[in-house]
C-alpha cells in the first residue's frame, strides 16, 4: 500500500510533462516544482528547527543574482555562479543565525526580515547589480552549458532532481540523530539543552542548509527566466510564497511543501489571470488571509488537517 | 548650523519612533509576542487622520485622539479574534498570525485607498520657526514633543497607576496575578489597545508632515523592530532613549550618504545590536 503510493508519487512526478503536449502545463509543472523546491528549503528551518525564517528571499535573491553577474563580468557559463550564490548566502545566514538563534525565535524572524530589506534596497540602488532594472542572461545559448532551452522540460527534469535532491537529504535528516534533536530542541529548548543537545548549532546547521538550496532554488530560477530584478529577487513576495507554500502543506512534514505548492501555485497562476497586472493587492490580501486562517485554525497545515480527519474517521469505524 | 538642524529634526522624528514603539515593546515584554503588523497599524493611524480632516474637518487634537481611539479598539479586537488563540500555541502560528495581519491590512489598505499618495495641507501646524537660526517645522515639533510627552505618560501609567501595576502583574507572573484577582484576558487586551493606540497617536502625528501611502508601514514596522531590540525586551524607557538614537542616525546618514539609504544604516545597526548586545540598552540579561 505505502510502496504503491512511492510508485504512484514517482510516475506521476516524472510522466507529468510528457503527458501535455501543451506548454501552459509544462511551464506549470515547473513552476510547482521550484515553489517546492525553495519551500522545502524553507522547510528545513521554519518546520523542522522551528525557527521561521521571513526573509529567506534574501538567499533566492543571492542565488538568482550571482550567476547573472558572473554571465555580465565574463560571459561565462551561469552555472559557476551558483556556488557563488551558495557561499554568498552562507556567509548571510551565518551573520544571521549566530546572533539570533541563542534568543527567542523573535529575534531571529525579526532578523531575517531586516537583513532582506536591508539587502534589497542596497541592490535596487547598486548599479554594478544594475540598481531597480536588474540583470540579464545569455539571450542566445552557445552551448548546453548556457542552460538556454527553448521547451520546459529540460528544466523540470533538472528541477525535479534538485528537489528529489533535497527531499533525500531532508528524509536521512529526519531519520538520524540530527534530526531527532532539532526537533527535541524545537518541542522544548530547555529540556533539549538539559539533554545536551547544542540546540543553537543544530539549528545553525539547518539555518545554513536551508540557505544552500535556497540559494540553488534562485539559481534555478535564474537560469529559467534568464533576468532578474531586486523585486523577484529579494522581494516580501518571495520570502512569502516559501513560507505559505510550507505552512498550507504542513511545515515539518517531508512533502508538506511539495503538496502546498502543487495547490498554491496553480492557483496563483489562475488568480492572476482572473484579476490582471491591477489584482496584485487582491492577491496578497488573499495570501494574507489564508496564512492568519492557517496560523489560527490549523498551524499543522493540510498534512496534519488529513491525519487528524482519518484519525476520527477510523476511530469510528473501529 | 545645518548639522545643528539635522540633529534637532533627529531627534523630533526619533521621538514619534519612540512613541510607537513602545506599544510594541510592551505587548513583547508582556507577552512574548512580536506584533508583525505594528508598522501597519501605524499606517492606519495615519489615514484615520487624513480622513478625519478631510471628512469631518478634525483638528490636529481631535483627530490624534480619533486615531487613538480607533486604533486602541483595533488592537483589542486583534487581541480578542486572533493573539489570543496562537500565543501559548506553537512559535510558528505566533509569527504567522501577525504576519497574515500584516498583508491584509496593507494591501487592503493599497486596495481601498489607492496607489496614490495622500497628505494633510502643508500649513496645518503653521509655518516654520526660526529658533536661533535652527530652521525647525512646525509640525515635526509637534509631533516630537507631543510624541515625547505621550510616551512619558504611557510609561508612567505602566509604573503608578493601578492599571499598569495590574498589567504588569500579569507580565511578571500570569497565575500569581489571577490570585489576586486580576483577570489577566483583560488586562492583556488592555495592552493591545494601549499598543494600538500609541501607534495610532503616532501615525495621526507623522500625518501632519509626511505623505500618507499604504506601503509606508513597511519600514516604519522594520524601524519599530530596531527600537525595541535596541531599546531591550519589554522596556519602554529603553524603547524611548533608543528611538532617539535611531531617529538621529537615520538623519545623520540622510544627510551624509543620502535619503535612499537611511534605512540601510538603521537596519545595520540592528543586525550590530544582536551581534554586540543583543539584550539592548535596558533589558534585562
């Protein structure tokens, strides 16, 4: 039954593009994966460590940035930008999360927000980043190594082995020791302390992590799109999507954000068509209201809704 | 003589930061819970304001008041509907809740009143003062001084009224305060609205001289952070001595580097505060 569900989860997830010849749902498909991507990312530290990050658009925006700017410096392959964008965005969580993460979960939200803006409004006014316009990618490719295609389906496949990737890693994590004692130091602080766990360098580790990938996720993103400006990179949106994505899933499950995205992302796509370029405001008071209806009703997200309902419903078969 | 002018009108801007942001240090210190939304609420007061003059014809007292009024029974009902349920709840549902505020109430607000920005007539206060060759606005006097007197009133009636006793009561122990007969669901939504009312206050006074936008919220809420981490957990004095601080260095480096990075240097202060000291000027270790 649990090995039919892996089987049916893997078809599905590989055969998808495949089975539209239909570009709108190709690019749809990949879409939902890189919102899974960088939400899984966030996943690691809001769901697991339970410290939430809102502002982790500040290592999107890094990863989406430095493989553009290595294009513009030496026209080279965007790809070696990404380690780039990794060290980058290491070297801020580390800034971060040192102060932060051995106070109250406050300090570290309150953090991640201020260094994104701080951040954002230093690029959109930096023009060797190329202030508010941003940067742009190779039009043209010269070889494969450009990561120019025409067709979405090189990135989805390149998309879902980041995220296969990432889901591995998370799933060893959640299995091991590690694992265990983020999240002992996420259900108590104290008591986890008391057991010596060194809470605050776990949590740093996963901090760091989950900068890794959202960093990749920027690159990926990056080399999809081929330009970049300060607003879908360090933007209050994107910092937002990775947080809603995970928390309508349910942060702290493994595929809680891949199950957000598949719901969130498609739906974003068809509210934007429905209100136009003007609905903007109309869609974030939407977002608005459903991460206050989450944060009230349900902070376990769809996951734990799920569990809870066939908890009753086989009570009562019983 | 400029420096002079640049320090002076520092620290009357300081002094409305100061304002706001002891609400929200006083629901932190009294709570644990970081208000995300503050900055929003600070926005409100500001239309509150517009439309209170330009619809009822309310002076500069009158509509302070009707923002305060306004926004005290705003905090209380975000209290009663929604802190209540997630504050002994999981860190997540905390964040989030006054997070999701946070978006609802500016993009209703960029929704309802427009992209526009708005502003109350530019002599509403009187012309400007020439005190000693140091060119001061009459409004950013105002505001400082009233901002200054406001929040020297908020913490004396925390430390010798009966009220503030009672709330901090139940900040320093929720169950002995319930021994003595304090209720401490009302004195926590009491707080709420006082928290709400000091930003209403405080936006009916930024009103008068700056321009009024649904997005202004953004770095306002951000600057409110940086007092009140700066200023140290739950402390109001500390809130008011460190919203002067940041009120000059956010003049000094518009002055020196330029206007566009004012908030840079402030949230970079922020970041050195939790690196340095991260219990702040005031708060306790």
């Amino acid at each position: 039954m649990r090995r039919a569900g892996w089987v049916a989860l893997a078809a599905v997830l590989l055969l998808f593009p495949l089975s539209f010849n239909n570009p709108y749902y190709e690019q749809l498909g990949s879409l939902v994966l890189l919102a899974a991507i960088s939400a899984s990312a966030w996943n690691l530290i809001g769901g697991f460590a339970g410290q939430v990050s809102v502002g982790n658009a500040v290592f999107f925006g890094a990863g989406a940035y430095m493989p553009l700017l290595f294009y513009k410096l030496w026209q080279v392959s965007p790809l070696l930008g990404f380690p780039a964008g990794i060290a980058v965005s290491l070297v801020i969580a580390v800034v971060i999360g040192i102060p932060t993460l051995r106070l109250s979960g406050h300090y570290f939200s309150m953090a991640t927000i201020a260094v994104a803006e701080l951040i954002r409004i230093v690029v959109s006014n930096w023009d060797f980043l190329g202030a508010a316009i941003g940067l742009t990618g190779p039009a043209t490719p010269r070889g494969w190594w450009d990561l120019v295609f025409r067709s979405s389906n090189p990135y989805y496949y390149m998309f879902l082995a980041v995220l296969v990737t990432l889901l591995a890693i998370t799933y060893a994590i959640q299995r091991s020791r590690f694992g265990y004692d983020l999240r002992a130091s996420r259900g108590g602080e104290r008591a986890a302390r008391s057991l010596v766990v060194p809470v605050s360098s776990y949590t740093l580790y996963a901090f760091m992590l989950s900068a890794t990938f959202t960093s990749l996720a920027g690159s990926l993103y990056v080399v999809k799109f081929g330009f970049i400006d300060p607003g879908s990179g360090f933007g209050i949106l994107v910092s937002i999507n990775m947080v809603l994505i995970a928390a309508l899933g349910g942060a702290g499950r493994l595929f809680g954000p891949l199950l957000g995205a598949a719901i969130l992302i498609p739906l974003q796509t068809e509210t934007n068509n429905l209100f136009g370029g003007g609905g903007t405001g109309l869609t974030y008071i939407l977002y608005g209201g459903i991460i206050v209806l989450i944060a009230r009703f349900e902070p376990g997200g769809l996951f734990e809704m799920w569990d809870r309902l066939r908890a009753k419903w086989g009570s009562h078969a019983a | 003589m400029i420096l002079l002018q640049v320090i002076v009108a520092g620290l009357l801007i300081g002094a409305v930061y100061a304002l706001f942001s002891s609400g929200l240090t006083l629901v932190w210190g009294m709570m644990n819970v970081i208000n995300f939304a503050h900055g929003e609420f600070v926005m409100l007061g500001m239309y509150v304001a517009f439309w209170a003059f330009t619809l009822a014809h309310f002076g500069v007292a009158s509509f302070s008041a009707a923002a305060a009024v306004v926004l005290f029974m705003l905090g209380v009902l975000v209290y009663l509907a929604l802190i209540r349920h997630v504050m002994r709840g999981p860190m997540l549902a905390q964040i989030l809740s006054t997070f999701g505020l946070l978006l609802v109430l500016r993009y209703a607000a960029f929704w309802a009143f427009g992209a526009n920005f708005v502003s109350l007539p530019d002599g509403i206060l009187g012309p400007s003062l020439n005190v000693g060759g140091i060119l001061l606005s009459a409004p950013k006097l105002v505001a400082g001084v009233v901002a200054l007197a406001v929040t020297i009133g908020m913490h004396l009636l925390l430390t010798r009224t009966m009220l503030g006793s009672r709330i901090l009561a139940v900040a320093e122990d929720r169950n002995a305060a319930m021994l003595m007969g304090i209720r401490p669901d009302r004195m926590q939504a009491i707080a709420w609205g006082l928290s709400g009312a000091s930003a209403g206050i405080a936006g009916a006074l930024i009103a008068t001289f700056f321009p009024i936008s649904a997005t202004v919220g953004e770095s306002l809420g951000l600057i409110a952070f940086v007092v009140v981490t700066f200023g140290g957990f739950g402390s109001v004095p500390g809130a008011m001595i460190a919203g002067l601080i940041i009120g000059l260095i956010e003049s000094l480096s518009a002055y020196y580097v330029g206007p566009v990075y004012q908030d840079v240097f402030v949230y970079a202060l922020f970041v050195l505060v939790l690196w340095i000291r991260p219990r702040g000027l005031m708060g306790k270790a």
